[in-house]
C-alpha cells in the first residue's frame, strides 16, 4: 500500500494552524508516522508492538534519559 493511500490522522492537540504536527496512519503492516509540514518527505514506520509501547510510555508520561 502507497502512502497517499493511507488514511492519515492529526493529533486533536494539532494548533488551530496545523504547523506544528505529526501525522500518524494504521496499516496492515504497522504504524506510519510523518511530518504534516512536508508529507513529501519520507516517513518512518513502526511495527504495531512498538506503537503500542511508546504510546503507553507517553500516555505515563515516561521519559528517556
């Protein structure tokens, strides 16, 4: 699957002017995430496993260190 095929999603928290966001899509094969500024740009993906963890670790608020 194309990435202009994905159905892509902004945060709710994205500001009023969308310039300061990642996009994130779901797809068979796992979680795609890019920059809303330049969608041209190529994108990084991220098995379903590991979304599931780094949005557990953000919804703890974990941080790295």
């Amino acid at each position: 699957m194309s990435t202009s095929e994905l159905d892509w999603s902004k945060s709710s928290y994205s500001s009023a002017q969308g310039d300061s966001c990642v996009e994130v899509a779901v797809g068979e094969q796992g979680v795609r995430v890019r920059d809303s500024k330049d969608v041209t740009r190529p994108h990084l993906a991220v098995g379903r496993d590991g979304w599931a963890r780094f949005v557990g670790f953000t919804a703890r608020g974990v941080r790295a260190e």
